[in-house]
C-alpha cells in the first residue's frame, strides 16, 4: 500500500505558473516533500550569493543540506558539504566572541559523524575554546562563570556576548552538538548559562515571544502593537530545536528547554496568518500581512519536530504546519528559488516575490526534513 497521501484544500493565489501553487486540491506525500527540497537546493547550490561559505548567511543552509543528504542518500549533497568544507578550509569565520561565526558548526558535525575525522571539527573546537576559555574560572564551581554585559544598546562590544536573539540559533546548537560528540562538558554548561542569560533578558514571559534585542524593547508598531520579529523568533525557535536534538533526554536541564519550546510554539501556531504565513511583526499582521518565508519555515520546523519527538500534539500543530508548508512552497519559483525572504535585517521590513536569501533556502530544507520523517510515521 502506498504511503498515506494527507488532502489539503487550501485556497492560495497564483505564483509565477506553478500549476502547484495554484488553488487546488493537493496531495501531500513524503515524495513530494522531498522533490520540494531537491528543486530548491539544487538551485541554491547552483547560484552562490558571493558570501564567504562559512558566514552565517549559509549556515542554516549547509545545515539543511546535510540532513536533506540524511533523507535522500544523495550523493552530490554529501559532495556539496565535503567541497563546502574543502573550500573554507574547515575554518570558521575568524570571530571568536561573534555568535555568528559558529552557524556552520552544526553542519560540520552531521558530516564528523559520518566521517570522524579530526580535521573537520579541529579548528573549529579550537575557536569554540577561546569564549569558554574566558567564560568558566573553574569547572568545579560553576557560579564563578564571568557574567557578561548582554545589552546591545549602547554596548560597544554588544558582538562579544549573546546579545542578539538570532545568536541563539548561532551558537548554542554549535556547543550542544559538540559538547555531546567531543565529551566537553564545559562547552555544555557554556551553553545552559549562556542561552538563560540572553533569553531570560530578551524572552517576554507575558507574550512567549522574544525580542529580537534590548533596543525593541520599548518600540511599538504603527497600531501600538509590540514588536516581535517574525525570524528573530524562528532564530530561536530553530536553536531551541538544535539545542534540545543534543541534549541528552535525561539531562538535568532539558525540561527547561522543552518548556520554553512548547510555550513559543503554542503561541506561535495561534498568530499564523490566513495566507499561512506568519507576519514579520508576529503580533502585528495588519502592519505586515505580506508573505515571508524565512519566518515561516522555521517555524514549520519546530512545529514539524516538535510533533515528531511527542512534544507537540499532533491534532492542533499538524493543521498549522500543513498550512504553513503549503504558503512556502507556493513561493518556491519555477526555477527553485524560495522567494519572499526577507534579506539580511533586525527588524519586519517590506519583502518582494524575488527576494531570496540562503538561510531562507536552509530553513525550508529543515523544515521538509522534518515533515518528511512525520509523513513516514503516518
């Protein structure tokens, strides 16, 4: 018996002549899923942005496309990482203290655990150490880590600390990931004091959205609504997904973890637009009612491996993530451009049809990954 096909009847406006982007009714298997994302990252592959490899930009990319390889078993995504490495010559972006230099890292440890090499995780260890290095006094008494400036505003060395909300997906899951493959337990508790001092910083309990940093704190809409940044929050709802995949399920700080993923994702799945998008202002969609993609996929993400590791039931997200992957792949181009994405930025800004970007790109491939593994369960 063939796969179980789900029916969605979903009605969205027409897009560069993909008869599948038309309103229609729809059959959505694990197959197509997985054409989906072949389409849009053989066409990221084949036009490269000028940024260096190793920059942030690509890092949910080469995540995404190393989990892609995971479910496809082809080759030339496995190629394409090995070249990637080949080409940056395993090193990270020489930025220590920046966050930013460390979204690569992830994928590098999908490819280690493939292949343990020393040379695909050396120099990258070898960076990760400097901060935890400074950070930890003593293993023996972890009150004594150094407590940093984590304010961004006004802060001349805002880059040296997590600061930002996008550094949570950044960095984190670098050090969870190889805090679990390298047996450091001191990249782990890095990890722990530094996501709770950003996030108890940053996180508005009250609204279980996270500002993006301290300079929105006190920014509102034109409506008066507060500012939460659709991808801000998909930075972290993306980081607490890599965080929680490494930690051990029985690690004393894991249900912390869980409880702040649920809690976002509860509330995430409520502010989902018509369209199936979510606004760049989350809690403002008539400022941004347009459609965006890089938001949007990461949240499918989460919502897609929320349900897959039993944290997420099934009958309330599953409509949501359904929705959400019919909007994103009716703005995947005839050519395999995931269009809509907001360019690089802090804050909701206009987004047109042919913007695209590669953490856009990336964050559709987790995404699919994921709905991929929950469609095989069905």
């Amino acid at each position: 018996m063939k796969k179980l096909l789900i029916v969605l009847i979903i009605n969205m406006s027409l897009w560069t002549g993909r008869l599948h982007a038309q309103s229609r009714v729809g059959a959505l298997s694990s197959e197509n899923v997985l054409e989906e994302m072949q389409h849009v990252a053989d066409w990221q592959l084949a036009h490269p942005t000028g940024k260096p490899l190793n920059s942030w930009e690509y890092g949910p990319f080469y995540q995404g496309i190393m989990k892609l390889y995971r479910v496809s078993l082809k080759k030339r995504y496995l190629k394409a990482m090995q070249d990637m490495g080949g080409r940056i010559k395993w090193e990270l972006q020489p930025a220590p203290y920046d966050a930013n230099s460390l979204a690569i890292v992830p994928a590098l440890a999908d490819l280690y655990e493939l292949n343990p090499d020393s040379f695909i995780l050396d120099k990258s260890r070898y960076l990760m150490d400097m901060p935890v290095a400074r950070a930890i006094f003593t293993m023996e008494d972890p009150r004594k880590l150094y407590e940093p400036e984590v304010k961004l505003a006004d802060n001349r060395y805002w880059n040296e600390w997590w600061t930002w909300c996008d550094a949570l997906f950044m960095a984190p899951p670098a050090y969870a990931r190889l805090a679990k493959i390298l047996n450091r337990p001191d990249y782990r508790l890095f990890m722990v004091k530094g996501w709770w001092r950003t996030s108890d910083y940053l996180y508005s309990k009250s609204d279980s959205l996270i500002f993006r940093d301290d300079r929105f704190f006190n920014q509102r809409t034109m409506n008066g609504k507060k500012i939460f940044w659709s991808r801000g929050n998909g930075w972290v709802i993306g980081g607490l997904v890599g965080v929680l995949d490494a930690l051990d399920k029985n690690d004393p700080d894991r249900l912390k973890f869980e409880q702040q993923f649920v809690q976002m994702c509860t509330k995430l799945a409520a502010l989902q637009m018509e369209n199936g998008y979510w606004s760049q202002s989350l809690l403002d969609a008539k400022a941004y009612p347009q459609k965006e993609t890089s938001g949007t996929a990461f949240f499918c993400y989460a919502f897609a491996w929320g349900i897959n590791q039993g944290l997420l039931p099934k009958e309330k997200f599953m409509p949501v993530l359904l929705k959400g992957w019919a909007a994103l792949t009716s703005a995947v181009h005839e050519d395999g451009m995931l269009g809509y994405v907001q360019r690089v930025g802090d804050k909701p800004e206009n987004v047109k049809e042919n913007d695209s970007e590669t953490y856009g790109s990336g964050a559709f491939l987790l995404a699919g990954c994921q709905l991929m593994k929950l469609l095989n369960k069905l």
